[in-house]
C-alpha cells in the first residue's frame, strides 16, 4: 500500500508532526511505501534548516531528511503556508530580496496542487494534525 502524510502540527508545539514520524516508520517497517510527506500550515516548520533542538530532544527535521534519504520519501512544503512563516528556498529568497534561505533538499516548495495529486495518487492519505 502506498501512503502519503499531511502534517500541519509544528514540531514542538504540537504532538502531531511527532505522531506523523512514528507512523511513517511503522508504514516503512511494516514493508508499505511511504511516497510523500506534505508540510502545511505551522507543520512548515519542520523543514527549518536553522531549527537546533537541545541535544536531548528528537530533532525532527534530521529525521524528516534520514526518511527521505533511505526511504526516497517526497518532502512538500507549502508555499504559502512556508513564505508566511519565513521559510524560504534559495529561488525564492532570491526573488522577494531576502539574504539567505531557510530550507534546503531535500524539503521542496510546493503548492496545494501536489498536496491534491497525493491524494489521487496514493492509497491513503493521514493527516495529522494539532
């Protein structure tokens, strides 16, 4: 079976973002393929490239991109959702004059569109949210 996630639950402020790991992982070791993971509302932020939990805190964005990077998983971000919450790539940092960027690959600015795509092209589709 294959799935897709929305996660709109920020990392640390919400259990969901948290709850939409573990399932990922349980769908993975349960031999299912997990395609894609879109980030929507304050779920963006689980893409920051400058987030730095305590050492002692799962940091979840690195989880986000080890699931990706084993799995091949899509990580989507909304554009929308992502430029209202500062969270920028490097085109668009570029394009509205910002001097640096604050989301790299494997995290994808995206829009509603792919987030509707997912939801044809997958099996299920979860949300998780707070």
């Amino acid at each position: 079976m294959r799935y897709a996630l929305l996660v709109q639950g920020g990392p640390y402020s919400s259990q969901a973002a948290h709850s939409a790991l573990r399932f990922a992982r349980a769908v993975i070791a349960r031999g299912h393929c997990l395609g894609t993971v879109f980030f929507y509302h304050d779920g963006v932020y689980n893409a920051a490239r400058l987030a730095a939990p305590p050492q002692d805190e799962p940091h979840l964005g690195d989880a986000w991109r080890s699931l990706h990077d084993e799995y091949g998983a899509e990580l989507l971000v909304c554009i929308a959702a992502g430029l209202r919450r500062g969270l920028l790539d490097e085109r668009e940092a570029a394009r509205h004059g910002k001097a640096g960027h604050s989301l790299e690959p494997p995290f994808e600015l995206t829009g509603l569109g792919q987030l509707v795509e997912a939801g044809f092209s997958h099996d299920r589709l979860i949300t998780f949210a707070p």
